[in-house]
C-alpha cells in the first residue's frame, strides 16, 4: 500500500490518495471523536436530480462523496437517509451505517423492515447501502440484503463507508472497476472494522474542501457530507426544506393516482409522509395508494393515522369518514372501531358512536376505554330520558290544572 498524496494529518477530515492491491483509492478519513464536525445527508429536490458540484457549492461541506441508490426513473432516494434523528428518505434494502448524537459510528441491520418502523431518534446521521462489505473485520459480501440489480454485482466504480476501531469515518471512492469481494478487501486494508457499498458506477463522486476530487458521470439526488461545526446546516433551514420536499411527494403522488399509476404515486406519498408525519392530508392520499394496490391492511392504518391527527385537530367530521373507511377495510380492528367511536363521539353522532363502542368490545371484552364510555353514555341516555319524562309529566299536570280551571 503506497501512499501518494494526502493532506492536513492534524485535521479531523484528511483526504489522500492511495494505492491498494495495485488499485488507485481516493479516501477521505473523518475522526468522528472530535467535536468539530457532523456529518449530513445533502438532498436534491424531491423528485429531482441535481449536478454533484452545484450541490457541494450550495452547502460548503468539507468533504463529500455521493450517497445511496435511488430510481433512475423518478429521482426518489430508495435507501433510508437520517438527520439529526428525521428520516428524510425511506427504503428497506441494505444495512444502515450511522452516527448517533454522541458521535459513535455503528451500521444496523434493518432485516428488511422499512425505514419508519426503526429508532432514528438518537441518530445524527444515517443511511442505507449494500450489500454489506464488513462486520467486526469479517467479509460479509454473499448477503445480498434484497438487491436484484444485477450491475451491482459485476466490477464497476465504487462508493464506500467504513468505520474503524478507533471511531473514524472512511469516505472511499474506487474509480477502476472492481468486484464487491474486492472493494471489501480494499476497506479492510485501509483499517476499517464495519463497511457498506453506496451506489458507485457513474454515481462515483468525491469531493475535497471545494475541489472536486472524482467527478460522477451523472447527476445525484443525495450526498453524505462532512461539515465544520459551525457551517452545518441547521435544525429549523432542514425542517423547511423537509416541508418542502413533502409537499412536492404529495402533489406528485397525487398527480400519479389521477393518472392511474398507483405503484409511483405509493412511491412518492411513502416520502411524503416520511418527511411529514403529521399531515393528515398525506396520510390520507397514501392509504388510497395503498387501497388501489390491493393492500386493505396498510390502508386501514394510514387511514387511522391521518383520522387521529384530525381528531387532534377538532375537524371530528374528517376524522370520522376516514375512520369509518379503515374500519370498511379493516373490520376486525378494534383500534380502527375505538377511532371511529371517539371521532362520532366528538361530533354528535352518538348513535354511532355507541354501535362502534359495542364493536370495540366485541372485539376485545373488557376495552377499559370502550367499557367507561358505554357506561357514561347510558348514564348520560338515562339522565336524558328522566328528564324527558319529568318534562312530559309536568305538561300533563299543567294541562290537568289548565282544565279544572
């Protein structure tokens, strides 16, 4: 191993340039023990590529490479990208490498599962890759981890992150072509103990306090960038960029649904709700997606979520149309009968307030919440019809007063 060129040893992000096993390596060494940096995803418009240097330019990182995979054909990042403990973008491909808030380097197994149902909240930063190259120093490059892309498994450019013993970064790009088993051998060689493959081929980009170090054959959608403490992009410009780029999924996603092509318009409502969790609107528009690709019981659920947010919100009426479409889909739910009661509860409509109550216990004898509100509203019924008939009897008095008179 030969080393060629490298710069600021006292830095806690250096880059050099190395040969390998007789292959050129561009690395980038991050020390994540120093309190000094973070490390960030960098994201292009939702649904939109942009150019690798105008990216860098627009942020100022210190160094940055190019990130995980996305489709070709709708620009929507497939991998799971995690800020300050947001998921920005969802996949339930690959392994996980992250960072979490008191800068420890780990990589996380998913086992499949999408993005939302994982932990993010102590992470500083994530993302997806694969397959996985190294755990504990050990080649683990036979997984596939659900890629079927068959370019992925052939020699060609490549991206990689790894963690060494000592909790540094390795920023890697390999711009000869070579094989996954030997991109492995190459990230152990420069020390690291945890390694993952991003996305390489033409998406191989490098960049070095401003200089484009390795320039991609085409435009990206996300980086991972390293940045100065002081020049990281802050918590309230990501949450209005996030805003953003969930209302462009939603108008996406419900264009696509318009036109017919429910499996995109999922695609992008999934990101919607991603970046956005609290728009019952987004919810909304994603259980349908969910509802035309046949899938009852993911719908119900988004159906609910979006109903429980509007009954946080007082606008009962949604609330209850929605609830009662996830109970149509879901019958045996007894969350989704509870949701229904609450919201007709909430607006007045006690008789089927009241039926959905009784399906809550059909479903589950003894719901403490179903039971108390059925005993309230009999109560509340025999308050009411006492009432009545106390109001009818004093009628009838008064008109027998009114006749002997």
């Amino acid at each position: 191993m030969l080393l060629l060129f490298s710069q600021g040893w006292a830095d806690p992000v250096v880059y050099q340039k190395r040969w390998v096993y007789d292959t050129p390596v561009h690395l980038i060494t991050v020390d994540l023990n120093s309190k000094a940096i973070v490390v960030r995803p960098l994201m292009a418009p939702a649904g939109k590529t942009m150019d690798f240097e105008r990216m860098v330019a627009q942020s100022h990182p210190l160094a940055a490479i190019n990130g995980t995979f996305f489709d070709t054909r709708t620009s929507v990042v497939i991998g799971n990208l995690v800020s300050d403990g947001r998921l920005l973008a969802e996949g339930a491909i690959g392994t996980s490498l992250t960072i979490d808030d008191q800068g420890r380097g780990d990589i996380i197994n998913s086992a499949g599962r999408l993005g939302r149902y994982q932990d993010w909240s102590n992470t500083q930063f994530g993302i997806s890759g694969g397959p996985t190259l190294l755990v504990s120093g050990q080649y683990l490059v036979t997984q596939p981890e659900g890629f079927s892309d068959p370019s992925l498994f052939v020699p060609r450019p490549r991206t990689a992150l790894g963690l060494t013993a000592s909790n540094k970064l390795l920023m890697v790009n390999v711009t000869r072509s070579v094989s996954l088993w030997e991109l492995a051998r190459i990230m152990k060689a420069l020390g690291a103990r945890q390694a993952v493959n991003l996305d390489g081929g033409t998406s191989t980009g490098m960049a070095y306090q401003g200089s484009l170090i390795v320039r991609p054959g085409r435009r990206q959608t996300n980086l991972v960038g390293v940045f100065g403490i002081d020049r990281a992009p802050t918590a309230s410009s990501r949450g209005a960029v996030l805003a953003q780029r969930a209302v462009a999924h939603y108008q996406k996603g419900n264009l696509l649904l318009a036109k017919g092509k429910p499996l995109q318009a999922r695609s992008q409502l999934r990101q919607a709700v991603a970046k956005a969790p609290g728009q019952a609107r987004y919810w909304s528009a994603y259980a349908r997606s969910e509802e035309r690709m046949g899938e009852p019981q993911k719908a119900a659920e988004a159906y609910l979520k979006a109903s429980r947010i509007y009954l946080e919100h007082y606008k009962a009426d949604q609330a209850m149309k929605l609830a009662q479409r996830a109970t149509q889909l879901a019958p045996q739910r007894a969350d989704a009968q509870l949701v229904l009661a609450q919201a007709a509860l909430q607006n007045n409509q006690r008789g089927l307030s009241s039926q959905a109550f009784r399906a809550v216990l059909r479903l589950q004898p003894g719901h403490p919440v179903a039971t108390r509100a059925l005993a309230a509203q009999s109560q509340k019924d025999f308050q009411t019809r006492s009432n009545q008939q106390l109001q009818h009897a004093l009628r009838v008095a008064s008109q027998a007063i009114f006749l002997k008179d």
